[in-house]
C-alpha cells in the first residue's frame, strides 16, 4: 500500500513520503495561479476551480480568493456552494460540501492529525479523517473545523465556533467548543 492509499484509508502514513510532497507542490502551483487570477476572470476563475477540486457540483461554485488546499482533489463541493476570502482546506482526508453551503471568511476545515507526543510527532507519522457538511449549512466566518467531524443538514454554526465533533441536522450551533443552542423546526 502507498503512503497515499494509507492516507486516504485513515492509516498512519509518512507526511514525507516524495509522491505526497510532489502532489502537495503541483496543487501549490495551480493555487498560485487561481490566487492571481483577476477577481473579474470568473470563466478562468471557474476553470481552475474544476481543475484543483475533485467534484463540483455544478458551475455556480465560488470561491473568492485566496483560497488554500493540500491536495484539491480530495475536495468535493456541491451545487451553489459558496466561500468567501481566505478559505483554508487541509485534505488529506476526504471533504465533501453539500448543496447550498456557505462558507465564512478565514475558516478553516482541517482532516490532518498529529501526535501529541512530541517523539512520535517528530517521525512525521499522521493520519486523516474525513469532513463532511450536509446540504443548506452556513457556516460564519473564523470557524475551526476539525478531523473527523460531519456536520449535517441544515445548519448554522456560528463565527468563531471550534468545531470539534459532529453536529445534528437542523441547528444552531456556536462555541469553543461548538455545541448546539438551538433546533429548527
């Protein structure tokens, strides 16, 4: 098994292995590209977006720029999804959007996890775990999203929010840690 496949399955992989890093940097490259990309460009700016991410739901995907990702690939996005400035995606783990999502500025959606032993931190051994977000979710600006969380339908969570486990269809949720305040009916 390659350390790509051990990533995607959830297995310990080496972070340095040459084919991850040189995926890393041929992403990087497209990244570049797409960041520098006249805002007004938006059938080049479209373009791209097919080319970096792994499944797009249709051709009304925005991302304002800059946007950030490890792998793009490993990202796949709805219809009508929306993200606003300074979009961050670590997938090293599968991410995949709903329909009608909204995404805040400078969040941050995260799969890739470390020891916190410093000794085995240091071997740069990790692993991943997917994100999911359901179809009509809003999520506010700054938010945190951490490995392994799925977020349902339906749902806000609120700007600043660390969300560090999953979260029900059909709330509200704010916090640090992200808990749910209210349902919707």
């Amino acid at each position: 098994m390659t350390e790509k496949e051990k990533m995607l399955a959830g297995e310990i992989y080496s972070a340095v292995d040459e084919e991850l890093r040189h995926e890393l940097n041929a992403t990087k490259d497209l990244l570049r590209e797409y960041n520098n990309l006249r805002p007004s460009d938006l059938d080049a700016r479209r373009a791209m977006l097919m080319e970096l991410l792994g499944e797009v739901g249709d051709d009304a995907v925005f991302i304002n720029q800059p946007f950030f990702c490890d792998y793009g690939k490993h990202i796949r996005v709805g219809r009508r999804f929306f993200a606003n400035f300074n979009l961050t995606i670590l997938d090293e783990a599968y991410v995949t959007i709903g329909d009608d999502c909204f995404i805040g500025p400078n969040v941050g959606i995260y799969t890739a996890c470390h020891s916190t032993d410093p000794v085995e931190r240091n071997t740069r051994q990790e692993w991943a775990r997917p994100v999911t977000i359901g179809n009509n979710v809003w999520i506010g600006g700054s938010v945190t999203i951490l490995p392994g969380v799925t977020i349902g339908d339906n749902v806000t969570i609120g700007a600043g929010s660390v969300v560090t486990h999953d979260i029900p269809s059909g709330t509200v949720a704010v916090g640090n840690p992200c808990r749910v305040i209210r349902r919707l009916k």
